[in-house]
C-alpha cells in the first residue's frame, strides 16, 4: 500500500541570502512511502501501521531547522522518517520553495530524495 502526504505547508528560513534567513519563505512537502499495510487494514489498529500524522510532525520539526540548501532539508527529513519507521519501503521526499528568485519568473524549485 502507498501513502502520500501531499503538499505540507510551511512557512521556514532555507535559503542562502540574508533576505531568506529574515523573512522566510513558503514551502511545501510531499512525502510517499509504500507500506505492507495488512496487518493494520484488518485489524483498523492505528498501532499497526506508520502513523502519517507522526511523519507530518518529523516534516514539521526537521523544516524548523534553517539550512542554507533544499537538498540538506529534503535529505535530513528522508533520514528522520526512515530512522522512525525502518520498515517503511519507497520512500520519496520531495521539498518546494515558492517563488525562489527575487524578480524571478519561477514558481518554485523542488529538491527530491528516494530510496533507490
């Protein structure tokens, strides 16, 4: 089974100028990872399967940390879902920065991270 925590709202402070670092930016974050959810679709037990809700709170967390480059935001969050729940398999992060550019015609940029 495939889960998906689709477009995960943040306002941080990545980012390599002064500017990003003072008055942050929007985010967003995407998170998928297959599961084996058999156990916990038969017995509908929260306790047998990855709670979303705990990954949504490392997503959170890890985001609150200001780092300079996208690929060290997406590459700690990959780490710190992985490290909680190690059975998890496929598991993709991928992190947006909208509008990155001062006077830039670029909507966002998005750095991703997968298990191979």
């Amino acid at each position: 089974m495939t889960i998906h925590l689709d477009n995960i709202r943040l306002k941080a402070y990545h980012g390599i100028y002064d500017h990003e670092r003072q008055y942050g930016n929007n985010f967003s974050v995407d998170v998928s990872f297959d599961i084996d959810a058999e156990r916990s679709a038969i017995s509908d037990d929260i306790a047998d399967t990855v709670n979303y809700e705990t990954v949504y709170k490392i997503v959170k967390d890890e985001m609150s940390l200001a780092a300079n480059l996208l690929e060290n935001v997406a590459y700690r969050i990959h780490k710190s879902i992985k490290k909680e729940f190690p059975a998890i398999d496929r598991l993709r992060v991928a992190v947006s920065k909208y509008d990155p550019f001062a006077n830039g015609n670029v909507d966002r940029v998005t750095v991703s991270v997968a298990d191979e």
